[in-house]
C-alpha cells in the first residue's frame, strides 16, 4: 500500500477544479454572516446532482463582491499549493454585478492578479493557469459575452488558456454552444467539455456528438455505452475524472467501480481532480489516495498516472517541467517499499 504522506509529498497536477465551488466553508459561512444573509447550508451534506446546483445557489448568493472573489481564489491557490500541486488549471463563469459594479473583464482581471502575483513569485512550485467556463444553464446572451471575453483576453493574457463547458447537465444542449467550442478550435484556444455527467438517452446522444467534435479533454464521462467508451478511445480524447464526485453523482457503492478502470489500464489518458473542493470537502491528496486504495495502485501506477496528467495540460511548455518534478520524485523514493 503506497502511504497517505507518500501520495501528498507527491507531485499532484489538478486539472478540473471550479473557483467558486473551491471555497472554504468557514471563509463561505463567514461571507453569509457579514452580508446578514440567513441562509440553509444544510443542503452540503447532499451531494447528489441536485444537492450539488441547490449548493452552488448558495454560493453565488454569498460570494458577492471582488474582494470576496480575490479572497477566495488566494485561498484557493493556498490550498492546492498545500496539497503538493505543481500545476493548477482554475476553472470559473465570468461574472458582472447586476448593478454595473464590475463588469465581466474586471472580474476576471480580478483573479489573473492573484494568479500572476503568484506565478511570478520566486521559486514558486505551483503553476496556475485559467479556463473560462461558458454555463449552459444560462443565456446565449450570457456565452456570447464569455466568448467576446476570451477573444479579447486570451492573447495578451497568456495565464487564460481555455474555454470550458459547464453548468447543470439537464439545461439546454451541446448544440446550443457549439459555435463558441469551434470558434475556439479554429483559433487554437484549448477546449474541454463536462460531458456525460448524468444518465439518459438525451446525454448518450449529446456526448456522441461532444466526441465527434473532439475537444481537448472532456470532463467526468460518467455515463456510458460501449459505443462512446470505443469511440473516445479512438479519438483519443483525454478524460479529467473527479472520484469524490462522480461516486457521488453516479450513486456507486464502492469507488472500486469508478470507471478509472475502464480507461487507464487500456493506456488512455485520463487525470484525478477535485472538481469542487468546497462542495465534497475534498483535496487533491484524497482524489488520488480513493482510486490509489480502490484499485491497489503500485507506485510505478501512481507515477504512470501523473505522468499522463502532465500530458493533458493546457500550457503545453511546462510539460517538461511537470514530468521532471515527477521523475525526479519517484527517483528519490527508489528503493523504497511500495
Ligand atoms: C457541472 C459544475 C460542476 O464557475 O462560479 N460546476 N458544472 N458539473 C459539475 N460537477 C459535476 N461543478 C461546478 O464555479 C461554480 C460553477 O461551476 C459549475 C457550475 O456552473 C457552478 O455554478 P464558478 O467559479
């Protein structure tokens, strides 16, 4: 058995991890009492589909302003960096106060400043980028104006390196906002979908459709027949898997039957993320320790695992930095029982 401290010294990459549904509770619960909201925060200890959208109702109530924001994503970055993270992709919807307060640009400025006050100090460990989520719960209205941002943004904001697809899976379609994902592709802007998050006929025929576009990664892949487990093979499309909670959204007994499995015996690429550490109180260590336990990984698994994450990021030059952190780590550790 490879050891809980042996899997957080380790160099972890995160790969999928929502800004907002990373926040402390503590940091939430302290945001809700200085806005005098009254709110139920009972609903975090459901951790099902709906239990997960009741909470992020919540938390688009309380974490409000830019301070609010800047906070919780420092807090954030601490916490990743705590975990032994060296490469973290942030994911967030851009967000405007109803009033004009800050617009859209000024909220993601906002949290390029952390992420470049932190990149940029010395022999900093941890490299941060960002994604900028597209709701599709929300307007085209809403996309269009996300899409106008990373058109503007992402050439002269190298830390803004992809468009990712989101939000409740039962709203809307794929094809509602395909045009955005092929506007990306066309100009090299990097690409990843929440794809087959739920059940259904509707989802299995919209994640077929999600493949044959070919993004750059999809995210969760829960539900599937052989057809889409053959065909994302085929195509080669990396997974960004989130254990806590796709067992949590699948229903499973046991996270031996995570479809982990399914993908990276076969040599396809798939990763371990947190998804939303806030929401299933949970950590990059712990995502990698539950499959580790499940599925009895020796280190040379565990090593084989991160090596593959390294190979999905979307800042394509720290790849070699990322798999010379990892190298060197399982080196060091040889010798050693597993
Ligand atoms: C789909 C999810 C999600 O963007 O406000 N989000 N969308 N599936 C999930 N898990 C299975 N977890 C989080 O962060 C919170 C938002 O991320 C999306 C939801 O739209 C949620 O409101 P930001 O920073």
């Amino acid at each position: 058995m490879i050891d809980l401290e042996f899997i957080k010294q380790a160099p972890k990459i995160e790969l999928h991890a929502h800004l907002n549904g990373c926040v402390r509770k503590e940091t939430l619960q302290q945001f809700a009492l200085e806005k005098n909201l009254q709110l139920d925060f009972s609903c975090f200890d459901r951790k099902d589909n709906d239990g997960q959208f009741h909470v992020f109702g919540i938390i688009s109530q309380t974490i409000k302003t830019l301070p609010d924001f800047r906070r919780i994503t420092r807090e954030m970055l601490e916490d990743f960096k705590h975990q032994n993270v060296i490469y973290l992709e942030i994911r967030t919807t851009p967000k405007e106060c109803e009033n004009g307060c800050f617009t859209m640009e000024e909220y993601v400025n906002t949290i390029l400043e952390v992420i470049k006050d932190h990149n940029q100090q010395k022999d900093q460990t941890m490299q941060v980028r960002l994604l900028l989520s597209i709701d599709r719960g929300r307007s085209q209205e809403h996309a269009q104006k996300v899409m106008n941002l990373i058109l503007k943004m992402h050439k002269e904001q190298p830390y803004i390196v992809g468009l990712d697809l989101s939000g409740n899976p039962e709203k809307n379609s794929f094809q509602d906002f395909i045009k955005y994902f092929q506007q990306c592709k066309s100009l090299n802007i990097k690409t990843t979908l929440h794809a087959a998050v739920i059940d259904g006929q509707k989802v299995i025929d919209e994640t077929l459709e999600m493949i044959e576009f070919q993004p750059d990664r999809v995210g969760h892949f829960n539900f599937f027949n052989k057809q889409l487990h053959d065909r994302i093979i085929e195509k080669k499309i990396p997974i960004e898997l989130c254990p806590t909670s796709n067992f949590f959204t699948k229903g499973l007994k046991d996270m031996s039957e995570h479809h982990f499995k399914d993908f990276f015996y076969q040599g396809h690429l798939v990763s371990l993320s947190t998804d939303d550490t806030g929401v299933f109180d949970t950590d990059s260590t712990q995502e990698h320790q539950k499959i580790i336990r499940a599925f009895n990984l020796n280190k040379e698994q565990f090593k084989q695992l991160l090596i593959n994450s390294s190979k999905m990021v979307f800042d394509a030059q720290l790849k070699e930095y990322l798999q010379q952190n990892i190298n060197q780590y399982f080196e060091t550790q040889q010798g050693q029982p597993n």
